[in-house]
C-alpha cells in the first residue's frame, strides 16, 4: 500500500536560518512527489513537484526539494526561513503504475521565529 | 480567476439531517476530489471522480455520496450526519491523466469547516 511519513509534527527554526521538512514514501513504480502548503483558515496552495528529471526541484517562494530514491525521500527546503513561512506542510505521493491515488502525510508544522 | 469554490465554508448542523457541501472549478478539470482533514490524520481522501460520471471511493468513504453530472461541480451529500464526520473538507480539482498515474498538481478549495452535534 502506498504510504507517505512525515516524522516530525513540528519544526522550529529561527528567521535567517535554513530548513528543512522531511518526507519518505513507499508507491509502486516510479514516484509522483509534490508539497502543498497550508496558511491558516485556508486551502492547500501548491509548492513544487517531482515527476521525472532533475533530483533537485525549485518551487515558489524560495523552496526546493530533493528527490532520493535510494532513500526514497523527497524533503523540503530552504536556504533561509522567513516568518511568513510558518505554516503547515504537507507531503504527498504517488506511483506511475497502473491507476494510483495520491497519498498525503499528516503534515509537519513550521514555526518561524524572528 | 481560476479557482475552487465551496459552500458553505461553516456549516454546524445535528446529527442525522441531510446537508449538501457544493463544490465547483472554473478550469474545465476532469479530475476532482474531496478529502477531510484530521488533527494528527493529515488529508484522507472520500471520493474522487476521473470525468462526469465517473466517480470512485477513496480511502473514507463510509457515511459519505457524491455525484459528478457536469464537469465543473462535485456535489459532496452527507444523508444521515454523525458526529464523527465533524471535521475540514476540501475539494479540489486537476487537470485528469486519464485511467494512469496519479492525478497532476491539485487546486483546492478554501475547506468547509462542518460540526456535527
């Protein structure tokens, strides 16, 4: 079954510094990996995403991912925080075979601090 | 503006009495969703269709019907509302990828926060 793990419900991170939110999957077959995040009292806005190519994928407002597939993960980053990134991060993923649905973690919460 | 519309966003109602949440995108996507959204569960999936008339369940869809007769609205119907479907509901759509892979980058709705007493 597929699956996606987000080890860590909180990181805090002080503005300036660089961070980074952490994502596993397990599908069948090559992977489709994306990020969404979640701003208070609204709908999940995409961020970026994994379909094939380049292992590291740049998306809005500065973040990027990299895709492993040795370890297959697919952790978010950036190389310096701003409060206004606090929010709440969600991973997902799917496989390339046959009919798969998209799998979301349970989200990983970004604290910011100035 | 392209966009995901739900109504209501707040909807507080009693156990057993049937509601309708509304959704509707302007983008002409075949692909639409409805997930809720779990302290400690993330999005779990209820029912998804791949184009009008094709709907299918998701990971939760005890409890829960929807209907796709045209392609921009996906209606989600609760006929007898318990309380553990007290929860955030999103919608979303994308554009479709047919009977394969997963579906593309996803645009989702502003939630309806809904409470069942």
């Amino acid at each position: 079954a597929q699956s996606v793990a987000q080890p860590e419900d909180q990181v805090n991170v002080a503005e300036g510094n660089p961070l980074t939110v952490k994502c596993t999957y397990s599908v069948s077959g090559n992977p489709y990996l994306f990020w969404y995040v979640q701003y208070p009292n609204r709908g999940l806005q995409f961020l970026l995403k994994y379909i094939t190519g380049d292992n590291l994928v740049k998306g809005s407002y500065g973040f990027e991912a990299e895709f492993n597939k040795s370890q297959t993960s697919f952790h978010l980053k950036k190389p310096s925080a701003l409060v206004s990134d606090s929010a709440l991060y969600f991973c997902a993923a799917g496989g390339n075979t046959g009919f798969q649905k998209l799998v979301f973690g349970t989200g990983t919460r970004l604290l910011v601090s100035p | 503006e392209a966009q995901v519309t739900q109504n209501p966003r707040y909807l507080i109602t009693v156990t057993g009495k049937k509601l309708t949440v509304t959704c509707s995108q302007n983008m002409n996507h075949e692909y639409m969703s409805w997930y809720r959204q779990d302290p400690g569960l993330g999005l779990r999936q209820i029912y998804y269709s791949m184009n009008v008339e094709v709907t299918d369940k998701g990971d939760v869809p005890e409890g829960y019907k929807v209907s796709r007769k045209e392609k921009r609205n996906f209606p989600l119907i609760l006929e007898s509302p318990s309380p553990n479907q007290t929860s955030l509901y999103f919608c979303a759509s994308s554009v479709g990828r047919g009977s394969g892979p997963p579906p593309d980058t996803q645009y989702f709705g502003p939630g309806t926060r809904l409470t069942v007493l």
